[in-house]
C-alpha cells in the first residue's frame, strides 16, 4: 500500500469508529458471501459477494466488491474492483479504482487511476490522476484528472464539466460541454454548445458538431478534414496551463487572496499545522505520555469518544465559570489573562492528540503494546493530518470527520490522567516472588 491509498485511509478511519453498523467487523482481512443487514469494515483485504440488503461502508486495503448492493456504498482504501449492481449512492477512494458496476444514482470517484465504463442513472463524479470513462450517464457529469479519456462507448446525457492537462473525448454529448485543458483533442458527437478554455485544440476527423464549437487560448483550433463543425468561433485569451505560449501569458496576482487562496483554505492550513507542530512537540517531550493516550484510546475508544463530544462544548462553559469565579477576586483577575489565551492552544493539542491517536490505531496493529518510534509517530501523525486537511476542502466530509478526530484525541487524553499502566501498578503492589530456599535436613548425631 502506497502513500496514497494510506493518506485515505487514515483521514477516513475514524468514521468507522463513530458509525452504528449492523454488522461491523474491526481488523483483519473480509470475506463476505451476501448480508441482510448493513456491512461495516475497518481492516485489511476485502472481498464482497452475493447481495446486501444494506448499506457498505469500509475502509481497507485492497478491495473487490462482485455484489448486488441495495443501499448506498462507501469504500475507502487501496486498489478497489467493483462489479455488480448499486441500487444507491456509491463513494470510492483510493489508488487504482476499477468500476464496471450498474450505478442506481450517483457516483463520486476518486483515486490515482480510474476506469468506469459500467451503466451511472445518475450524476457522475471522478477525480484522479488517469481517468477513463466508458459509461452511459444519464445526468450531468465533473470530470477532473491529469489525463482524461472519453471512449467512444460513453454517453453523457446532462452537462459536462472537464478540466484536466490532456483531455480526449469521443463517445456522444447531448448537454452543454465545457472544458479546461492544457490539450484537447475531439472525436465524438456533439449535440449542444461546446466551450473550451485551452492552450491546444484540436477536431479529428469524424467529429459531428450539431451545436457551436466555441474556443479561447493562445492558438486556433486545428479542424480536420472530415470533421463536422457547422458553427465555430475562436477567440485569443492568453492561458498558463502548461506555459507553452509564454508571449502571449499575462500574470495577474489580485492581493494577497490570490496568492495565498480563499481566506478559509489559508486559516485551515494554518490551523492543521499548529496541530502538526503541537503534536510533534508533545511526542517528543512527553513520549511516554504521548503512548498513555494512544493506548487509553485502544483500549476504550468508545468511552474516550463519548467524553471528547461532551467536553468540546463542556470546556466554554467551565470556562466562563472560572472567569467568573477568579473575577471575583482581584488576585485571580490577572489569571483570567494567561487562562483564556491557553485556551485555544490545548483544544488545539487536543486536536493534534487525535491525529496521533488515529495515527497509532492504522499504523500500530502489529505490536500496540509497545508504540510507535518518535520518528513513526510524528510522521503517521503528518499522514492523518495531511488526509484531513485534505478531506476539509470537502465540507460535507471533512468537518465531521474533523470533529470525531478532536472528539477523540480529547476524551483519550483526559481518560488518561486517570489510567495508571497496568506493568507499574502491579510492580508498585506486588513485592518481586522469591523462589523458596530448600529445606536442609539435619543429619543424626552419630553419637
């Protein structure tokens, strides 16, 4: 499993944590032949056949789902192979992704390479660095990737967004195309309005244009002999894609906005790398008790979840309480200016004790009694970190999954003030056993 596929993971894992399941398997590898209830997996290898009556969720290694699944689906993970038929929604993430399933409704993929080309009712999602679509989508379509491929068996009934670096399209488009592209080439049926944003155009012989080609970059579309295009127009735009024209490029950077991205990209950032560099400084002055709450969330995750969700509100009000209360006196007045600006910085290592303990939990499965390295720790705890900031340019996703993460590491933490390692107690109770002397018989007196 490359990086990747266990940036995906590690930002996912917690859901599985926080998620009620019919049936919910932890560890290991999955082997599943049909279910009536839902399936919940967090571990190793996966393998689905058969059909569920419920939902998948799963986060896994490597995966192959050959199903009729009669709830939505949502697979986190490595390589995936899905096959079968989905009667909901369907959620993929990770490396290597291969669908040929019947989708029901919608699909959201992404990965390092995709290959779709099963049947989507519904609207069509893909991102990733290699995307081929062979598939008849009946709604609109957002294609997004390094290199995209449309095949001559792909259909799109709906609109069509696409930007990529190289962009090839056959097939047949009934809605509105716009694309964004370094290069495109187009070879397929065109039934509405095309509008490319792009460096190179060009129109391959068999092309049919039944609506207006309409172009804009720093080179005119080249038109084949052969191609269909009753209505095109060009127009010059300077474009930096791949900066082949750089003559005809016009730099343009509008205040800091642009420089650094929207306001709320450049805060959560900064919010994840504080948590970083919090974290990192905690494994390595208290390594010990940085192992204490990874261990406490092993050994009751459940419980450390539970106090983490009533203590992040909980902690504003026993904050205003102990305003009002050292307020009261003029001694504790002055206490009230160093209280509140460490306030935010232990939520905030809260945070960073979550990302460590998810860390521990995907990273530590062979040998959890003992811990992580220094190095191993801070480095699973960038990879966390890393998939949830991630993960946060995607709101629907990533604010519950970063709020089950703070909910974690703070309800480990406080859990663990109260855990005494069980090797010391006993040691500290229990005098060390001394192995009996033997016992030494008189002899008679010869006497």
């Amino acid at each position: 499993m490359n990086i990747r596929h266990i940036l995906t993971a590690g930002g996912l894992a917690v859901l599985t944590l926080g998620s009620s399941a019919g049936a919910q398997v932890i560890g290991g590898d999955l082997n599943i032949n049909g279910s009536s209830d839902d399936v919940h997996f967090f571990g190793g290898q996966m393998r689905i056949n058969g059909e569920i009556d419920g939902d998948i969720f799963a986060i896994s290694g490597d995966g192959e789902i050959d199903a009729t699944v009669n709830g939505n689906l949502e697979v986190f993970g490595g390589d995936l192979e899905l096959h079968g038929l989905v009667m909901g929604d369907v959620d993929l993430a990770g490396g290597d992704i291969e669908v040929t399933a019947e989708i029901r409704e919608t699909i959201n993929v992404g990965g390092g390479s995709l290959q779709i080309s099963g049947p989507v009712h519904g609207e069509l999602n893909a991102a990733g660095g290699s995307v081929e679509i062979g598939s008849t989508v009946g709604d609109d379509a957002h294609i997004a990737g390094g290199y995209i491929r449309l095949t001559d068996a792909s259909s799109i009934a709906g609109k069509a967004e696409i930007i990529g670096a190289e962009v090839h399209m056959d097939g047949r488009f009934e809605g509105r195309i716009s694309i964004e592209a370094e290069e495109v080439v187009l070879s397929g049926r065109f039934l509405d309005e095309v509008e490319i944003l792009a460096e190179d155009v060009r129109v391959a012989a068999g092309a049919e244009f039944s609506a207006p080609l309409r172009v804009r970059g720093p080179s005119e579309p080249v038109i084949e002999a052969g191609a269909v295009v009753p209505d095109d127009s060009y127009e010059e735009e300077g474009f930096n894609f791949g900066a082949r024209h750089w003559n005809k490029v016009d730099f343009q950077i509008d205040g800091p906005v642009r420089l650094m991205g929207s306001p709320e990209k450049f805060f959560g950032a900064t919010f994840y790398g504080l948590s970083f560099l919090l974290g990192v400084f905690a494994v390595l002055l208290t390594p010990r008790g940085v192992g204490k709450i990874a261990r406490t969330f092993r050994s009751r995750p459940i419980a450390s979840m539970v106090l983490g969700f009533v203590a992040i509100p909980m902690s504003i009000v026993a904050m205003v309480m102990l305003t009002v209360l050292l307020a009261i006196t003029i001694i504790g007045i002055p206490l009230i200016l160093l209280v509140w600006p460490l306030y935010p910085w232990v939520m905030l290592l809260g945070f960073a004790f979550g990302g460590i303990v998810i860390g521990d939990l995907i990273f530590n499965r062979s040998h959890a009694e003992r811990g992580l390295g220094l190095a191993m720790r801070s480095l699973s705890l960038l990879l966390v970190l890393v998939a949830l900031f991630a993960l946060s340019q995607v709101g629907a996703i990533g604010i519950p999954v970063a709020f089950l993460t703070w909910a974690a590491g703070l309800g480990a933490w406080m859990l663990s003030f109260g855990n005494k390692n069980q090797d010391e107690t006993s040691q500290r109770s229990e005098p060390p056993r001394r192995d009996p002397e033997p016992e030494i018989e008189a002899e008679p007196d010869p006497a």
